[in-house]
C-alpha cells in the first residue's frame, strides 16, 4: 500500500497516543471524527492500525484505534515510552491467587505476539480459575477487549485496567 500525506497523518496522530496512559496507548474513535473513514478503513485493510473495542463492566463500550507493528515500521517512529514508578502502596484488597492471576495476565498479555491482550485462547490453555477472571473483571481490574484488522480477524481478550496497574505498581499517573 502506498501512503499518502492523510494516511501518514492518522499514522503519526495514533502513534503520538502511545504516550497517553489513560487511553492504553491508543487513540479514541470519537477523536479521529475528522479523518476521511476511508482512509482509515484503507489502513485498516492494510493492518497499519486495528479497531479495539473496550468493553467495561458498568456496560459502557468504547472504540479505539492502534497502531500495529507494521504500522509504527512505516511511520518509523518510536513508539516506546520511559515510565517512572510511583512509590509502593502495600494494598490488601486482593487474595493471593487473585494477585497471581492479575500479575499472569499482566506478564503474559506484555508478550509481543499478543500485542497487548491476554487472548480468551489463553486464559482457557492456561487453566486459569473463569470465577477469578469475573471477579477481577467486575471489580474493575481488567477489561475485556475485542480487537480487529481490516482483513476480518478478530482478537479476543483482557488487558489490565489502570486500577489493575495501580495494584500492580505499575500505574504512573504522570503519564495520564
């Protein structure tokens, strides 16, 4: 595919919200509202970028945009940013084994093939407890995603949400 000056745009707008830890790296559908759909759909085909759709447990819904590894190796930007830990926090809220499946999911969805969401796939092949999952869900730790590529592949999943990350101390609210 050959980018033109408004698909380097939309390119280069998604990967400066990779920075933006409130909304994962991502940039909100509702703020791409003035770039041409077609163009977007023609990035989405090409697998530049993905639709992720955020699914909360209070039932409200949300549409992102994500840059894919091809996408960020055409723009050659660097996409990478240097956090700083807040202080620990001893928190208590969590058992054990909900800790343990917080800190899998976490380690397990920062692997590169899966771009950031724990796929459903895995949680299944892992064993982990489904009630621990829903609790964790419900309560607000994790967010069950959808993502898809242009092409009509579709991924499933969970990622940690920021109160997850708090709990994790991993949650640096300069980066908000």
């Amino acid at each position: 595919m050959q980018l033109n000056q408004e698909h380097l745009k939309i390119l280069k707008d998604i990967s400066l919200f990779s920075r933006v830890h409130r909304y994962h790296g991502m940039l909100p559908r509702k703020l791409a509202l003035f770039y041409d759909d077609q163009a977007i759909d023609e990035l989405l085909h090409a697998e530049y970028i993905e639709r992720v759709h955020f699914k909360y447990p209070c039932g409200s819904n949300t549409m992102l945009l994500r840059l894919t590894t091809a996408g960020a190796a055409a723009l050659q930007a660097d996409v990478g940013a240097a956090e700083t830990l807040p202080d620990n926090v001893v928190l208590d809220e969590l058992t054990q084994e909900q800790w343990d499946v917080l800190s899998d999911i976490y380690h397990t969805s920062q692997l590169r093939r899966y771009g950031g969401i724990l796929p459903l796939e895995k949680v299944e092949d892992e064993r982990m407890d489904p009630k621990i999952i829903n609790k964790l869900y419900a309560r607000g730790f994790l967010i069950r995603v959808k993502a898809e590529m242009g092409s009509g592949k579709k991924r499933k999943g969970f990622i940690i949400s920021n109160k997850g990350l708090r709990y994790l101390n991993l949650y640096s609210p300069i980066m908000q």
